[in-house]
C-alpha cells in the first residue's frame, strides 16, 4: 500500500510547501504565500494542517525591528521519507561489490541474514496468533506495510492464499533468483506450513504473486507437492512454474 506519508501530502499545494521548505532553513507565511503565488491565508491554513499531521514544526526568530518574534516553518523528521533516497540500484551495487571482495556466495549469504532478520522482527508482531488463518492475515497485513500491496484471501475453490501485486525487491530477485526460495522459507517458518508461490494472470495484462497455504483445501488437497501445482483447469492464465520451499531441498 501506499506509505501514510504519501497520503498525507497528497495534496499538490502541501507537496509545493514542503519542497519550498527543504531548500531553506525555515519560511514565514508571508514569504511563503509569495514564492508560491498563493494567498497569505491559504499557505497558513496549509502551514496548520501540515503541523498537526506532523510534518512541519514552528520556531520564532527575533525580529531586527520593534515587534514579535517572527514565526518560521521548518519540516520535520517525518518528512524525510518523503525525499529520494539510495534505493535498489544501490542495493545491487553493494552486493555485486560483496560478490568480488568475498566471493560467489557472499551476497546470498547477505540476503539470507535480510531475511531471517525480517523473521525474527515479524515473529514477535505475529505472537497471540493461533490459527493459520489468523497467521496468514497478519503476514499479509506486514508484507502489505513494506510495499507488497498484499491481502489475504479464502475461496473454496482456491483455499488460503495471500496475493500480491508488487515488491520492491523484484530487481533483487531477477539479479539473484535464490532470494525467492529464502524469502519463501521465511514465510513457511512463520506460518508453519508449506507455501506454493505461483505467478498468475491478474487480468488486464497484470501479474500477481500468489503463495498458496498448505491447509483449508489448498493447495495440496488439490494435488500441489514439493511447491509445485499441474497445469491448472480453472484459471488458464496461470503459469505452472513455482519455487521450491526450503523443506523440498
């Protein structure tokens, strides 16, 4: 899903105010309202929203003349996911560095500590969850909130799944395919059940990735084993090429 942040600034005319924000060391209202060309109550009303949500603070400087203190907007630390940071290529870059100072296995090895450190941050935010179900909707609850745009899902017909329709690891997973199997058995481990990770049709030219769970009728009720499932009958879209689990190796 999107961040809260991104939800918060939304609007053109708050994004307009930060931006202005960051290239200084703090802004009047009044200087505001002219470098965007907008009305002095307008900004200031922007200013006050943007204070309660968290983004901006106020400090106030002495004036050089007879009168109050003149009172500055400065952002916040919320603020700082707003702005680009080092991000994949980054991330690709440090371990094809890794890769020739260590060796082959050195950036697997890295991406393994990623994950079990993931597994360990999640179980404890996963306690108090008993059943499958209860497990699987807070999986997808936490994939969700790192960018998965996941949900949990149950239908008869295609059992306990969690769906999703992106990752921003994908760059990561291309470069280095094993990542797939580490974070599949990341996920088996915190659920306790075996997970078949399939790509199928979304309709309307999407993909989405979708980790079928061992129990509730699916999918090895319906003949998935060793992370695998036939080719499908009812959704011809879907491609029968899976990962296999940790527990298959």
């Amino acid at each position: 899903m999107f961040s809260q942040a991104l939800r918060d600034i939304a609007r053109p005319t708050y994004a307009e105010i930060l931006e202005a924000l960051k290239r200084s060391d703090g802004m009047a209202v009044s200087e505001l309202a002219k470098q965007l060309q907008m009305s002095y109550m307008g900004v200031k009303q922007h200013c006050v929203n943007l204070e309660k949500k968290g983004y901006l603070k106020t400090w106030r400087v002495p004036r050089t003349q007879v009168g109050r203190p003149e009172k500055l907007y400065r952002l916040t630390e919320a603020c700082e996911e707003l702005f680009p940071e080092a991000g994949v290529s980054l991330t690709l870059n440090l371990l094809q560095g890794v890769r020739q100072l260590y060796g082959e296995a050195a950036p697997e090895k890295m991406l393994f500590h990623h994950f079990e450190d993931q597994r360990q941050r999640w179980s404890e935010r996963m306690k108090g969850r008993n059943s499958l179900a209860e497990k699987a909707t807070k999986l997808a609850e936490l994939r969700d909130s790192e960018g998965c745009f996941s949900k949990c899902t149950y239908e008869a017909q295609d059992g306990l799944r969690i769906e999703e329709y992106h990752h921003p690891m994908t760059a990561i997973f291309e470069a280095y395919p094993n990542a797939i199997r580490m974070e599949l058995q990341m996920m088996e481990q915190l659920l306790g059940s075996r997970l078949a990770r399939k790509t199928a049709d979304a309709g309307k030219g999407r993909e989405v990735i979708v980790y079928e769970i061992s129990s509730l009728g699916s999918p090895a009720e319906r003949g998935v084993y060793n992370g695998v499932q036939p080719q499908p009958t009812h959704r011809a879209a879907t491609s029968p090429a899976t990962v296999p689990t940790v527990l298959d190796m």
